[in-house]
C-alpha cells in the first residue's frame, strides 16, 4: 500500500527533525499523507482485510500526530518531551566526580637530571589518558617533548617551567608554562 511507504517516509522525516538534521518539521510530507488518509476513507471498501489494513495505518498515523505535536509543544516551551534523550546516570563513583580536575604539576630545571619527576609526570598523563580512552604516548617521546620545552622556554630566559596534566571537558590537557623568577633586592 502506498500510504504505508508514505508513513514511514513522514515518520522518518520526523525522527530527523526532532534529532536535529533538519531544521524545520516535515509539513509537506505530513500533509500529503493526511490527505492520502481522507481519500481512502471517504472511498468504499468491501474487502474486510483492506479495511483492517487501513484501519491500522489510520490508527498508527493519528498515534504519531499525537506523540509528534506533543514533541513540538514541549519544545517551543523549552521542556524536555517525548524525545528528549534520558541522561545516563552512572552508578560508578568515580564517574560522578566533577570531569574537570589537576592530575599534576611538576616543574623542571633540566629534565634529564630530574628523572623521578619525569617518570611520575609520564605517569600521571598516562593514567589521564587510558581514564579518558586515550592512546598513551610512549615514554622516549614524552621526555623528548619536555626536553625540547624546558630547552625552548629556558632560551626565552627562564631558569624553570612547569608542566600541567589535567582534564578538562572529558579531554587530557598537558601544559607547558615557563615560571616567574622572584629577582632578589
């Protein structure tokens, strides 16, 4: 039947709408598929399969019209409605925790010389990233980076510089920054 192919295309139409790939509802479909629906009633049918047919597709649309309306009045009202996603609620403590946090600040003078610092710096920016479903650096090109900003920043003429692990909007953040030096009077 053609008002069935109508109906999933309206349906279809209207899930995008309301998922956000189109920008207006799908008046012109709605329309032609209601008008569809007045002609075959109005029409006479003697086949009792075809008017239990018919009469499910009626009924379904004037199901979707209800749910669709619903769905557009709550949303020129600013409320969640019928297809507002649910927000998934974590039973993992740690889930639950604020996203944005400091995971480490470390400072350096000359990286190479400081080893232990380096190490727990890999550390903590590797858990940061595995935490997030990152990949992890290797630790040959991690010490290589700090050794080429602590070089970098140091030519600027700063004896130090601090590096930061955070998490900030669910991403890993890694920071370089070169410290004020306090001058003495």
């Amino acid at each position: 039947m053609h008002l069935e192919a109508e109906l999933k295309q309206l349906e279809g139409e209207y899930n995008m709408f309301f998922s956000g790939r189109m920008k207006t509802p799908p008046w012109e479909t709605r329309q032609r598929v209601e008008a569809m629906v007045k002609k075959i009633d109005r029409q006479p049918m003697t086949n009792t399969g075809d008017r239990f047919r018919f009469t499910t597709l009626q009924t379904r649309y004037a199901t979707f019209v209800d749910l669709w309306d619903r769905g557009l009045r709550a949303r020129e009202e600013g409320r969640a409605g019928p297809f507002a996603q649910p927000r998934p609620v974590s039973k993992d403590p740690q889930a639950q925790r604020p996203e944005d946090r400091i995971l480490n600040v470390s400072s350096f003078r000359d990286p190479m010389r400081e080893v232990d610092k380096l190490h727990e710096l890999y550390d903590s920016l590797a858990e940061a990233r595995r935490t997030v479903g990152e990949d992890t650096v290797p630790f040959h090109k991690f010490a290589e980076l700090v050794k080429t900003q602590v070089q970098k920043l140091r030519d600027t003429g700063n004896a130090e510089v601090a590096f930061r692990v955070a998490v900030k909007d669910g991403k890993v953040n890694f920071t370089a920054r070169a410290m004020r030096t306090v001058k003495e009077e």
